[in-house]
C-alpha cells in the first residue's frame, strides 16, 4: 500500500511551534498580571496601614510631627498606587494581546490540520479507487484466461 506523505507537512510543523511560542508569551504574560496585582495589593495594605496609624495618632497625646510624617506617608502611597494602577493596566493589555496572537495561532494550526486531513481523505479515495482497478484488472484477465481456455 503507498504511503500517505502530506506536503505541507512543513507549515503544519511551523504553525505548532509558533502555537506553542505563543502559549509560552501568554503564560509569561499572565505571570505578569499576576506579579502586577500582587504589587497593588501590597501598597494599599500599606496604605491602610498608614490609614490606621493616622486615625490613632489622632486620638489621644497627639505627635504633630508624627502625624505630619503619616500625612506624608499616605500621600505618598497613593501616588505609588496609581502608578501602580498604570502599570498593572499596560500588563493586562499585554495580557490580552497576547491572547488574541495565542487565539490565531492556534487557529491557524487547526486550519493546517484540516487540510491535512481533507489530504488523508483524498488519498484514501485514490488508493481505494486504485485498488478497485487493480481487482478489476485482475479479474478481466482471469476471465479471459479461462475464456481462453473453454474456447
């Protein structure tokens, strides 16, 4: 029987590495995100840490210096939150497109199987019409060998 070779076996080969690259840059892509909340979720507990402290350095002997000193201290914070914000943003949009590049690559490797296998498919028509003339052949040459031969 002959032997199914697809010939664009190649591209098809291509197209599940780059899927794979791409899979691998989302991944890193997420980690990302990931890291970048993390972050964020860092600063405003330290926020809410200096909140706390303010709100008790109001109450009782107060330390103007102190207070001054956590005024400045949230300030800071916040400035550092919404840079943080910023940054987390551009991480997430990164994230999503190296969604939308994992999505097409892994669309395009599909694509190449299907027509790999829509190539199967017409090889098997081709050796199964083969094969049916070839039983043909054979049967038309045995029958005329036994004609042949009563005649």
């Amino acid at each position: 029987m002959a032997k199914f070779v697809y010939r664009m076996q190649n591209i098809l080969e291509l197209k599940e590495k780059l899927e794979s690259q791409e899979k691998i840059a989302y991944s890193m892509a997420n980690a990302r995100v990931l890291e970048e909340e993390e972050k964020l979720e860092t600063l405003l507990k330290r926020r809410g840490a200096y909140d706390i402290r303010l709100r008790e350095a109001g109450e009782g002997r107060l330390d103007l210096r102190e207070i001054a000193h956590l005024r400045t201290a949230i300030e800071t914070m916040k400035l550092l939150i919404r840079d943080q914000m910023f940054a987390l943003k551009r991480a997430r949009d990164a994230l999503e497109i190296a969604r939308r590049r994992l999505n097409q690559a892994i669309q395009e490797r599909k694509t190449h199987e299907k027509l790999r296998e829509n190539a199967f498919e017409v090889f098997k028509k081709e050796v199964a019409a083969e094969e049916i003339k070839v039983n043909d052949d054979l049967t038309s040459f045995r029958y005329g060998i036994g004609v042949k031969k009563n005649g």
